[in-house]
C-alpha cells in the first residue's frame, strides 16, 4: 500500500506542475490577447490622426506654395527697385536686413541671390562695395577680423567686415511714441 501512496504523490506533483504551468500560460495568453487589443485600438486612433495630418498637409500644401511664390516675388520686386537707387542704398539695406556683420564676399553673393546683377554693372563689383561702404562711415561700420583661409584652415588672414549702424531712438522720439 505503501508503494501506492508513493505513485499518487508523483501523480499529484506532476499534475501541480503542469498545472501551474498551464495557469501561467493562460493568465500570459489573457495579458497577450489584452495587449493585442489595446494595440489595435491605437493603432485605430493612430489611423484616424493620420489621416487628419494628411488632409491638412494636403490642403495646405498648395497655400504655402503660392503665398511663397508670392513673397519671394515681392521680395525681389522690392530688391529690383531698391537696385535703382545703387549699389550704396542696396548694401546698407542687405546690411540692416542681415543683422550681422559681412564681408565684402558676403555682400555680393547676397546681392546676387536677391537678384541684384553686379557683375553686368560693374567690372570689379567688389571694389565697388567696399568703396561704396567706405563712403557711408556714418551708417556702416568696418572693422577688420582675422579668419583661417585655405582648404586646410591653416592660413590666417586680415578680412574686413561691414556692420550697419542702426539709428539711435532719441530720447524726444521715445517719449512721444
């Protein structure tokens, strides 16, 4: 009898075992089938947002095209009439527009890309900023600043630089604003 006892102890452990074994695994399967769910439901919200993002982008795709198109074209219409008045209004003006000092390089290649045609005006539009600058001392400031030149940056030289003056508020002007 003694032998009897002793193979329904194994049968009960065994049966605890798988037991616990299939209670762990049901309880994961629930948490997983759970999760699933909860990932679907997301993954609905995230669909229905990015549809919304979709349509907007749409939509506003086309209004920043034109009002871009629309702004670049009255930028360059102001910079067609501001290079009427010369070379001297337009560097001051790039001068002020930038907000930070520029060297003569700088210019002209701003100038270009704003559309003003230097190099049909003038044979060396260079000399002609710097001495069109030079001839402003009350509105532009130069100073001169050491930089690394060359392809392996070891090389220093002197580079002069322009910086527009900003006009002062007078103390008369700021009182009656």
């Amino acid at each position: 009898m003694e032998s009897n006892e002793h193979t329904d102890s194994k049968a009960v452990t065994r049966a605890v075992r798988y037991r616990a074994e299939w209670d762990k695994a049901a309880k994961e399967l629930d948490e997983v089938t759970s999760r699933l769910e909860e990932i679907e439901q997301e993954k609905s919200a995230l669909e229905i947002r990015r549809t919304k993002l979709q349509t907007t982008v749409d939509v506003l795709s086309p209004i920043c095209e034109e009002l871009e198109q629309e702004e670049v074209a009255e930028w360059r219409s102001e910079w067609d009439e501001l290079a009427k008045l010369g070379i001297q209004e337009c560097c001051y003006r790039l001068l002020v527009e930038e907000n930070c000092p520029l060297s003569a390089i700088s210019i002209r290649f701003r100038l270009e890309d704003r559309g003003v045609k230097l190099d049909a005006r003038y044979k060396n539009p260079l000399a002609v900023i710097h001495t069109s600058l030079k001839r402003i001392p009350e509105r532009v400031r130069s100073f001169r600043r050491k930089e690394f030149v060359g392809g392996d940056n070891t090389r220093v030289a002197w580079v002069r630089f322009y910086e527009a003056i900003k006009p002062a508020v007078s103390k008369d002007s700021a009182v009656g604003n």
